[in-house]
C-alpha cells in the first residue's frame, strides 16, 4: 500500500474507539476508507440504517456480533461494509488468499451478497467469488484459490471442504454467517458445525439473524467469542 493509504488507515483505526453510535447520522460519520465512501456514495447510499450503525461501528473494533434485526433492515451491508474495511486496513492483497467467507442459506442470497460486494466495493481491488453449486466443481475449485471474498451456501462449501484437502481456509480472518435462523431452519445445523470446525478459531465472526431464536443462540455460542448482541427493533 502507498505512503497516504498507510497514514489513512493509520487514522481510521485511531477514530475506531472514540466513535459513538449515537453520533452517527450519515456513512460519512464513521471511519470509512475513502474507497468504502466512494462505492457507498455511486451506489446512492448516504444514511445507514441502525442494525448496520451499531454492527458496522462494532465489526471495525474486530469485534465479534451477533446481530438480530428482521428482514429488509439492510443487515447485509452491516457485514459487507466491515468486511471491506478489515480487509483494506490489514492491507489484503489478492495474493493473501481466502480473507472473509460468507455462507447464507439460499443462492439466490448468495448473489445480492455478490452483488452488493461487487456494487459498494467497486473501489477496492479484492475478489470476490461465488461457491453455489449449478457450476461444475472444477469451475469453483480453481476460484476457490483466487478469491479474497466467498460467498457460499452451506452444502456446497463443506462440499469443497470435505473433497478438497488443499482447500486452504488457514488465512481466513472474518466469517459470516447470514440469516442464521433460516440456515438452521433449513436443516443446515450439522453442515454449520462442519464448516465452521474446518475454520482457524482466530478470525472474527459476524452472524445475522432476523430472529433469536434458542438455536441462533446454540449457534453464536458455538462459533463466536464474547459476542457483542446488536438487537434492533425499529418503530414504523
Ligand atoms: P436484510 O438482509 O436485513 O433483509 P437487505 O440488506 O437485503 O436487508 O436490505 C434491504 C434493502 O434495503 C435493499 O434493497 C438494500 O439495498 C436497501 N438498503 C440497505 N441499506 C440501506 C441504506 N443504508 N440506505 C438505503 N437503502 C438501504
Ligand atoms: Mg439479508
């Protein structure tokens, strides 16, 4: 990284522990990379909502959260964003490898975290892939080695886990899982358990649910350290 992006990082980690959340009105309130403001500025986006206020300001400390807030409260960048900036502040670069893994129940979620990534990062130079079944296995074991970002659905990446001994998470710092409760009401509990002990224990965990429910609960337990809960209920 140059000279000026070593002192930006320098300076967004200093604000990281004085920034209030209830300070907080617009994106541009909370230490964001220049390349993060960029890409949420194009894609119109200049008011967070407050599961991504309280989870975003959290996830920079290298906090893990667990976050709880129902549908359509915009959990999905309150892990996109944070993931970019964890990444861009540790330097990641696309010869690091396997940097986030983001497994979320269904493919066609697994695409608007895609996109979203590809959308609000369009700045940054990580790589982002998909791991979702419908492609062949050899197509998705040559992007598994060339991805800094992951996207996966459950069954398929414990797939490649179990298949692929090379399959190299050993790097990975951030792990999120997205709409927990619905990857366990789909029966993906047992798969959860297995990717998550392929994973290294030290690495930062974010896991969104739209409910907290006893196995959401059973779930953080298992796969997050002293987590802080982000429950938001917001008034119409
Ligand atoms: P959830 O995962 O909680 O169901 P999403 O992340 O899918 O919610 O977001 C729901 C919708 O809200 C999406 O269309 C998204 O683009 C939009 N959205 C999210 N955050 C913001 C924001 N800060 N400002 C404006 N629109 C947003
Ligand atoms: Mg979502």
């Amino acid at each position: 990284a140059s000279a000026i992006e070593q002192h930006e990082i320098k300076n967004l980690q200093i604000r990281y522990t004085s920034v209030e959340t209830s300070a907080v009105l617009k994106f541009k309130d909370i230490p964001l990379s220049k390349k993060t403001l960029q890409g949420l500025q194009q894609n119109e986006y200049t008011t967070p909502t407050e599961v991504q206020k309280e989870s975003i300001v959290l996830a920079l400390r290298g906090l893990d959260v667990l976050g709880a807030a129902k549908t359509g409260s915009g959990k999905t960048l309150a892990f996109v964003i944070p993931v970019l900036e964890r990444l861009y502040c540790m330097q990641w670069t696309r010869l690091d490898g396997l940097g986030a893994l983001i497994i979320t129940p269904t493919r066609e979620l697994a695409y608007q975290i895609f996109e979203t990534f590809r959308k609000v990062g369009i700045q940054h130079d990580f790589s982002a892939g998909l791991i979702i079944g419908g492609k062949d296995l050899n197509f998705e074991r040559k992007r598994l080695d060339q991805c800094n970002i992951m996207i996966c659905t459950p069954g398929r990446v414990l797939h490649h886990m179990d298949e692929n001994p090379l399959f190299d998470c050993s790097n990975l710092q951030i792990l999120v899982i997205d709409e927990a409760d619905r990857c366990l009401d789909l029966g993906f509990q047992q798969t959860m358990n297995g990717i998550i002990e392929n994973l290294p224990p030290k690495r930062q965990t974010l896991l969104f649910s739209a409910t907290q429910t006893k196995s959401v609960k059973d779930l953080a337990r298992l796969s997050l350290k002293d987590p802080v809960y982000v429950s938001v209920h917001e008034n119409a």
